[in-house]
C-alpha cells in the first residue's frame, strides 16, 4: 500500500534553524528539502533575471513579492520528486503565501506545521556567526572550516550583516510572524523549542511529526 507523504512546513524566524534541521530530515526522510531562499541565492549565482532583481531586495532583508514566490513554489512542488513528500523552508513567508500553498497541495496527506521557536538575542548571535561556502551556498555548522560539500571558502551572508539582521527580524514579526495564527488551530500544528542543541531540535521534530503522521512515512 502507498504510504501518505510527510509534508513538512518549517516556521520560525531568520536563524531558527529551519535551513539545518530541515535538511537533516528531509534526508533522513528521503523528501526533498525545499528552501525558497536557497532557490533565490541560486537564481543570484546564475545571474537571472529573477536573481538579479532579487539581490536588491534579499540584501536590503525585505521579502520578494508574493506572486513570484508563490510561482517559485508552484513550480518546485510539481516537480516528480515533491509528489512523495517534501520539507519546506522560508515559504510560507505571508498569508496570501500561506493561502496559496493550501491550494498547491491535495489532500492525500495534511501539511504538519513545525513552528521553531527561539529568542531573539539567540537568533541574532547565531546569524552573525553563521557561514555559507562562497561556492555552492552550502550552510556550514559552527565551527566548520571549510564546505564541508565542495570544499570551498566559507563567508557571511550578504544578508547576515547586523543592520540586515534587524530589518529581517522585524519584517518576520510584521509579515510572517501572522502566519503562525493562521496555522496555530489546526490538529496538525506543533511549536518546538529550537533554543537547544542540534540533536535535541532535531528529536523534537521528528516527535512532533511522529505525533501527527505516526513514525513511519
Ligand atoms: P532564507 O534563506 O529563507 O533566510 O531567505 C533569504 C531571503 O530570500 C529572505 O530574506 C527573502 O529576501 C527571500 N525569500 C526567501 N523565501 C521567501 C518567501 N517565501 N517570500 C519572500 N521572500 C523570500
């Protein structure tokens, strides 16, 4: 018999964790680990229309326009390999993004909402110290000296400076922050502590998807 596929929404703001805990279970999973930022910093790397437009506003720590994202997402969770599952990162970022992804998906299995949740003087510590390989955006984890993927040179974000950092956190609490309410009362929402070491997060949210879908795919 076909198993449901876990669909996995990761909330939470800038340096939460959702990049490195979502990744790490989707593998664990064998879904695709869907990150809306990752797309844009690839669209940026291959110089595209897309990309070049938004550099400007990713490095200003705004958000991309709703129907470009929501195009992004569209055509990312057509792809074959999302019909079996997939772990999303940074998408939802706003209602009207929120709204679309409940028409993106069929009803086969619900969406789990894991919500990592953080205090702001951890996020901001964690954001300045955070690296990505300059070569293939790789995010590293602390104390890494090099990509750990490609080997390559490991640099701050262009949107990881301290001014950017605070623009990022107040556009989350005025744009996204709202989401968690429109997701909040449904049986398939969870918040998890993120404040924790890597293991400890990444146990909660395996708990916390087991407790809606079971543990098993
Ligand atoms: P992230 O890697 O998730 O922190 O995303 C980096 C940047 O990409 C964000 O600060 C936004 O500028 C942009 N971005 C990523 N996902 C979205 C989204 N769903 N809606 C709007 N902007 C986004």
């Amino acid at each position: 018999m076909e198993s449901a596929p876990v669909r996995l929404v990761m909330l939470g703001p800038p340096g939460a964790g959702k990049g490195t805990q979502g990744a790490r279970f989707a593998r664990q999973r064998g879904v695709p680990w869907i990150s809306t930022g990752e797309i844009l910093r690839q669209e940026v790397q291959a110089g595209t229309p897309i990309g070049r437009a938004a550099k400007v506003i990713m490095d200003a720590g705004r958000l991309i326009g709703d129907d470009i994202m929501i195009g992004i997402a569209r055509d990312r969770l057509e792809r074959q390999d999302a019909a079996q599952g997939f772990v999303l990162d940074g998408f939802p970022r706003s209602l009207p993004q929120a709204e679309a992804l409940d028409t993106l998906v069929d009803d086969r299995s619900p969406l789990v909402v894991v919500d990592i949740e953080v205090p702001v003087e951890t996020l901001i510590t964690r954001l300045r110290a955070r690296k990505i390989c300059r070569n293939c955006g790789w995010n590293a984890a602390p104390g890494v000296e090099a990509c750990a993927k490609c080997g390559g040179p490991l640099v701050q974000r262009s949107d990881d400076n301290i001014d950017v950092v605070r623009e990022r956190l107040r556009i989350y609490e005025r744009s996204t922050a709202p989401i968690v309410e429109y997701y909040r009362d449904r049986p398939t929402y969870r918040s998890v502590d993120g404040d924790q070491t890597l293991d400890a997060v990444a146990a909660d949210i395996a708990a916390a998807v087991a407790s809606v879908v079971g543990s098993r795919r």
